[in-house]
C-alpha cells in the first residue's frame, strides 16, 4: 500500500470516529492511540507522516525498544498492558505519557514506591473490569469509585486521569454495550477525571456513543 492510498485509509477510520463522536455531542472530542504491539517502527513512521502521533503498546520490552529508535520523532507513547510489578522500574526508565493499565491498589501501592523513590509522577488510568471477565484486568465496577479515591489520596506520585477499559467479549451488542455504559457512569463521577479510554477495533464507534473520549485502535490503524 502506497502512502497515498494509505492516507485513504486512514481518513476513512478516521470518518468513522468523527461520526461516531457527532452523535454524541459536536462538542465531544475522541482522541485515538495507535496501538503498535504488531506493527514495526517502519509502520509507526508511515502513520505519523499522515499525523498520528499517539502510540500505545502492551509490552514493556517493546514500548523500549520502539520509543529508542523512533526518539527522534515527536511521538506520544501510551502503556496499555499488564504490569508485572518486577517491570515496573523498566516502565518508569521509559516514562511514558500515560499508564493506561494501571490495575489494582496493591501495583499503585509498589508504583507509588518507586515513583517516590525516583522523585517522579506518572500520568494514569485505573483500569476497569466492567465486564466482569476472568480473562481481563481490572477492578470491579463495585469497588472502582473507591479505589479510585483511595489512590489518588495515598499514592500522590500517581496522577490518576480517569479510567480505561475493554468491553466485553460477546456478540451481543447491548451487552458490549452495558460494559461501556458501567465504565462511563463511573467516570462521571470522579472529581477532576478527563479521561475515559473505551474501544478497540472491533468495537469503537459503539464506545464512543457511550462516552469514550480515548479509542485504542489496532489492526484498523494498520490495516493487519
């Protein structure tokens, strides 16, 4: 695929968050972080000639290796995935834009630690398992408004920003959708929250008319 043919491409991912966001508000802004974690650097710099400049990856490997030898471009890296607590100095070295991830008190508890201990703060999300599955991260619904709180009163190196989380795994649009529409109510109630980082791929339109104001958008972006 040509540049040019590409840019095509991408406008029209682009048409389709823009029609998703009007239906919510002309005023509602959705801002999309390019999720890498398949595509190389010289992937990432055909996009970021077309304008993107927000990345994300999953891995704290390959966050290193990406941002390294893409440093000379403006680039805004996002952390997306789970955080082993013996990797969390390898993030930090990397200090990204924002740890979207973040998943439990107990790993706010050791970030703050080691954020206190390198005199730094970090930008992050709480990550919320609103769709209750085995298989994601994430605090419950239930408990999030609390832990929300309770990090941001404890751990004041963590800059909490709002909430993250991934929708559920079903056919069933209404029930991706009640996923989306849990998160969001909880959103709307945190103080200072500006962040509400809903929707992949295959379902970000759907997050976006749910209140999503951050899309994390994969294969759509690279065409894999």
């Amino acid at each position: 695929m040509t540049e040019s043919q590409y840019k095509i491409f991408i406008d029209s991912v682009i048409r389709r968050v823009e029609f998703a966001r009007v239906r919510v508000s002309g005023h509602h802004i959705v801002k999309i972080v390019a999720i890498s974690k398949y595509s190389t650097t010289d992937e990432i710099k055909k996009l970021y000639n077309i304008g993107q400049r927000a990345y994300g990856e999953n891995k704290v490997q390959d966050l290193k290796a990406k941002s390294l030898e893409l440093d000379e471009l403006p680039l805004e890296w996002h952390f997306v995935g789970n955080l082993q607590k013996n990797k969390i100095n390898n993030l930090l070295d990397i200090n990204p834009s924002l740890f979207q991830s973040l998943d439990s008190m107990e790993l706010a508890i050791e970030l703050q630690k080691k954020l206190l201990t390198k005199n730094m703060t970090m930008d992050c999300l709480l990550q919320v398992n609103s769709a209750k599955e085995d298989t994601k991260h994430g605090v419950m619904p239930e408990h999030a408004k609390d832990i929300y709180e309770k990090i941001t009163k404890e751990c004041p190196n963590i800059k909490l920003k709002g909430l993250m989380s991934i929708g559920s795994h079903s056919q069933d649009t209404e029930i991706i959708k009640n996923s989306f529409k849990i998160t969001y109510d909880i959103f709307i109630t945190l103080k200072n929250a500006t962040i509400c980082s809903m929707g992949m791929s295959n379902d970000f339109e759907l997050a976006i008319e749910c209140g999503s104001n951050m899309v994390r958008l994969g294969s759509v972006m690279f065409n894999k």
